[in-house]
C-alpha cells in the first residue's frame, strides 16, 4: 500500500491535497506535538476535518506524548488505522492498542530508528501496523536510514513464520529508489510525502512508487 504524507502538503488546502492522492491507499497523517518530537503540526479538530473530505482512509501518525490519553479520539473519529509511538508510551502500550480495536481501528505502533525490535515482539502480538521509521521522527524531507532495514526484515519474518499478524510500514525518506530497498526487505505499507506532494502529477508518483514496490516484492518473493 502506498501512503501519501499530508505533511508535505499545502496546509491551506487540505481538502483538495487529499483528493489529489485519491489513487493511494491510506492518507497519511502527521500529528506533531512539539514535545514528542520538536515540531508542530495539527491535531484532533483537523484530523476530523480532513476525515469528512478524504477519498480515502486515514493512517495517523500520532508523534505525541501521552498517547494513551489522546490515540483513541483519533480512532473514534474514523481513522482506518492510528500509530502511537512505543517510546511514547508511558504503560503497556498493548492498553492503548486494545482502546485503538475497540474503537474500530486498526492499532499501530511505531518505533524510531534508535529503538530495537526486540524489546516489542510480545507486545505486537496485539498490533496491526508495525510502523518502522526510516528517518527521525518530526521532519519531511530527510534522507533515508537504511541501516534500520534489518529490522523490517525481521518483522516480515515473524510474519511469515507466523509469529506476527502485521502490516509493516515504513515512513521517512521514501522514493522511487529507497522504496525498492525496504520492499525487498518486506515492507507492505510505505509511507512518502516529498515523493508524492513535491512531484509535479502525485497520481503519477503513487503508480510509480507502487511499480517499483511490487516489482521488489515479486523479486523478494522468488
Ligand atoms: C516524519 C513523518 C513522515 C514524513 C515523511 O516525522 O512521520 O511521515 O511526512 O516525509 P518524507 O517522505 O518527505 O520523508
Ligand atoms: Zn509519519
């Protein structure tokens, strides 16, 4: 799936920046808190907002404190799936993931490039999403951090010996070239914003990027 980044978007004009992605798959969206991460992005009012506008589901990115006081508004709004971050959380995240499910999303978690795999395999028993940053979290336009691929490898592992029931996501520094590198390790969900809002034709872009991602994976597959 491909998972177009609102967060390169024009800000004044959500709504048709949402219905350019139309083709995508999930709408990916970006809410900063400036503590969790030290940038600023928009919140619960807006993300119901562009809910009511987008063509299609939304994916939220939740890089905020206190996940498990402010994740399930977000899911209750009609979000398709909500990631809270694992260094976010102050408890078993598996709390938040069980309030994600029952208000009818799926439950992501995510973790930065500095935070190991390991530490989370019994808690994602209770996850949909695994989200696997391939930049810091709080900033578009960065470059891609292969060294943390070795990890979605491992995740797609789990899923495939079938110790794991997961979308694995990536996010952060993905184009037509980075993307084939995290398909080929197994990625299923990649996230893109300057890939797809900083192209001339983002429709264009998404088929692009979904070409080169299933062409990896076939050749992975093999
Ligand atoms: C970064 C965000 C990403 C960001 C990706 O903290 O989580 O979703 O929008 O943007 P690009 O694709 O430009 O790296
Ligand atoms: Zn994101």
């Amino acid at each position: 799936m491909i998972a177009p980044s609102l967060l390169s978007a024009d800000f004044a004009r959500l709504a048709d920046e949402a219905r350019r992605v139309a083709d995508a798959d999930w709408l990916h969206v970006d809410v900063m808190d400036a503590h969790f991460v030290p940038n600023l992005t928009l919140g619960l009012p807006v993300v119901e907002a562009i809910q009511r506008v987008s063509p299609i589901p939304l994916d939220c990115h939740l890089m905020i404190e206190a996940p498990e006081r402010w994740a399930p508004g977000y899911a209750e709004a009609g979000s398709r799936n909500v990631t809270v971050h694992a260094e976010a959380c102050s408890g078993d995240p598996r709390a938040v993931a069980r309030d994600l499910r029952a208000a009818g999303a799926l439950a992501g978690l995510a973790i930065k490039p500095g935070t190991p795999l390991e530490d989370y395999l019994e808690v994602l028993a209770e996850f949909d999403t695994l989200l696997v940053m391939t930049v810091e979290p709080g900033f578009g336009g960065q470059e891609f951090i292969a060294d943390v691929l070795p990890k979605v490898s491992a995740a797609r592992r789990l899923v495939e010996t079938g110790h794991l029931r997961l979308f694995v996501e990536v996010d952060g520094g993905v184009n037509e070239d980075t993307i084939v590198q995290a398909a080929e390790a197994g990625a299923d969900v990649f996230v893109a914003g300057s890939a797809v809002y900083g192209a001339d034709d983002p429709a264009r872009a998404i088929a692009g990027l979904r070409e080169r991602a299933r062409t990896a994976a076939a050749a992975r597959a093999r």
